[in-house]
C-alpha cells in the first residue's frame, strides 16, 4: 500500500484566448495553474511551483511583452506557493525536491520561495533553457529557474526515492524537455500531466494548441497518456478549469 499523500492547490490563475489552448477555439478562457505538493515518507516534493508574485506587480518586466500581452494573470493574496505551504503549516524551506514539468513561468516562478530544494528537471529542458536561441523560442525568463538551487538533472524516467512511488514521465513536445509525474498512491496511479495536455479535449480529441515547441513529440506523449489512462491510471490535466472543479483541494488530500 501507498504510503504517501497527495495534494493540489492552484498558485495563480490565467485568463487569454481559448486559442491559445486549443488551435482554432474562438472567445476567452480562465485556467488554474496547479502545484501538487506529495508528502512522501522521505520528504517533501512540489511539482511546479506556479507564478511569482512580480507577474501581477510588474507583468511586463516579469513575463515580457509577448506573454503579458497574451495572459492575464492573476495570484490573490496568499496564493503564491510560499502562503499555500504555510496555510498547510508546511515550512518552504522543509521541501526536499521541485519537480519541474518545464520552464514556464506559470511553473517555476515560485522556485525562489522554496529555498533548499533540489530541482528535478529533464537534461533536455535545462539545456534548452540556457541556450540564447531556445530561451527566446519557448518564451523562457532565466530568472524564474537560475534561482541558485541544486539542479539534478534526468533523462526520461527517474524514480524519485527508488520505491516506484514518484516517478517523472517524459512527454516532449509542449517545450523540448516536458516531464510529467506519476505519483502512486493506495487506490491507484495519478499522472499528473502538466502541459503535455492542457485539458481533457486535448487528450480525447487530439486538439493541439498552436503553438508547441515539437507537436509531432506531443502527440506521442498524448498517446502514451492515453495508453496509461487505459491501463487504470488518473489523469490530471494542466490548466482545466472543468476538471479543476472535482479535483479535492488541499488540505484535503487527493485519495
């Protein structure tokens, strides 16, 4: 039996075109941003660490014309990462692993408020991310991941603590490096998807954003997603404001 406890909470908020999600969709669209937090016997894991606080006080300085000028972010009051881990009394500075989905703002800018944390990002992603050209390709900003932090580095798969219970999955395509995360618990698999699949159509219906680093990767990674869904896993997608809604929030824990 499992003998760890997942939780969700959102750290941000988003609003732009449906488009954006999904090519050809007309109007607008709100979207959480999720960061997990696993509470393993041999420490503390986030996956993703949602938005920093300067992406509300300064969009452009923080995200850049291009990205201010497509989202809206929003981040309430003790919504950053460091207040949701306090309202669950859980010490930032207690988190032993950041596991990175990649290097969106949306997904590290709260790397900064977990201060002893190691990393855990894919090889591919990191390079990506310290490479002018591909910084400026995938709309990265250094200052929310070249933040001091250990980094380890991992090539496809990697058990976190080497007892199966939390494992990255790689799903490239969204950005070079994408990873998702398979967290195993008592009743069964959940995968947490991040943005290897934006929403539940992404993945049903095969309905790519517009813009993706690699889609021919994508859609091998939505079909691995699929295959693993098949085989009785639960998918938590990126950023779905429907599927959002039946998913419990901390501190209830996800069973």
């Amino acid at each position: 039996m499992s003998a760890i406890r997942l939780f969700a909470f959102t750290c941000g908020w988003i609003s732009c075109s449906r488009g954006v999600f999904l090519a050809g969709e007309r109007g607008k669209i709100r979207v959480p941003v999720p960061v997990y937090l696993i509470d393993h016997p041999d420490g503390l894991v986030l996956f993703d660490s949602g938005v920093h606080p300067d992406a509300i006080r300064d969009p452009r300085g923080r995200l850049g014309e291009l990205v201010a000028s497509v989202f809206t972010v929003e981040l309430p009051a003790g919504d950053d990462v460091g207040g949701r881990l306090a309202a669950l009394g859980v010490d930032p500075a207690r988190i032993r692993y950041v596991v990175s989905s990649h290097l969106h703002f949306d997904h590290t800018g709260g790397n900064v408020q977990i201060p002893n944390a190691r990393i855990v990002v894919q090889r591919r992603e990191w390079a990506a991310g310290h490479g002018a050209d591909a910084i400026a390709a995938n709309v990265y900003n250094p200052a929310d991941y070249d933040t001091g932090h250990d980094v380890l580095t991992v090539e496809g798969e990697h058990d976190l603590f080497g007892d199966g219970l939390v494992v990255t999955i790689p799903t490239y395509g969204h950005t070079p490096g994408h990873q998702s995360l398979r967290v195993r618990l008592a009743t069964s698999d959940v995968v947490l998807t991040a943005d290897a699949c934006y929403l539940r159509r992404t993945l049903e219906a095969m309905h790519l954003p517009p813009v993706v680093h690699d889609a021919d990767a994508m859609r091998v990674s939505i079909e691995r997603l699929r295959a693993l869904r098949a085989a009785g896993a639960r998918l938590f997608f990126g950023h779905d404001p429907d599927f959002w809604t039946t998913v419990p929030q901390a501190p209830a824990a996800i069973t």
